[in-house]
C-alpha cells in the first residue's frame, strides 16, 4: 500500500495594514510553489480588502472575528493601531491556532507573522 505524503502547511498572519499583506501573500506564493500548504489569518477588519482569497485560491483564509470598528481607529496612529489590534485580537488569535493545529496537526511547519503583531 502507498502511503500518501501531505502538504507541510505553513500559517501566515499578516497586519491588517497597507504594504504588510501583499508581501506576506508574495511570500506565500513562493512557499507555495516549494510545495507548501497556506493558511493565512486575517483580521475581519473594514479597512483591508478581501479579494485575497480570490486572488489566492489554493489558500486556506481563517478571518478571526471583527475585533476594532473603523470609527475607533481612524484617528490612531499607526502604533496605537497595532497596540489595540493586538490587545483585541489575542485571545481570538489563539483559539484560532488552537483550531488549527486539532485540524492539521503536525502538518503545521511553521507560523510566519508580521513582526507588529
């Protein structure tokens, strides 16, 4: 009997922020072309576009639930923004890798994030 050998999967959690998601989903293609599975985390958030999982079919996207309404962060700066990204979404974060790992298990190489989060 062949054994079936499975994708490795590699998690990446970019910031909700312009010129942090493209080179993250960049990064991913060229993971994925080395054969790796992808699984981006990203935040339900009203100032990012979502026409990543279009773009990405072969992508697994997990949203964590919206955690920042726009009218508290537009007059942020792009510090308190990430401060209060993180603070909301830590524990959402980490029920989402929790699931993640009862899913895909040791299939999980790696988890790559933005260093702001």
């Amino acid at each position: 009997m062949e054994k079936k050998e499975t994708m490795r999967r590699i998690v990446l959690v970019p910031v909700p922020a312009q010129g942090h998601v493209t080179p993250m989903m960049q990064l991913g293609r060229a993971l994925n072309l080395k054969g790796f599975s992808i699984t981006v985390v990203q935040v339900q958030f009203d100032l990012v576009s979502s026409s990543y999982s279009q773009q990405f079919p072969g992508f697994q996207f997990v949203t964590l639930p919206k955690s920042l309404p726009k009218y508290e962060v537009e007059g942020l700066g792009q510090i308190e923004f990430m401060m209060m990204l993180n603070k909301t979404s830590e524990a959402s974060f980490k029920d989402c890798i929790g699931q993640l790992l009862l899913q895909h298990g040791n299939d999980i190489d790696c988890i790559i994030y933005d260093e702001f989060v």
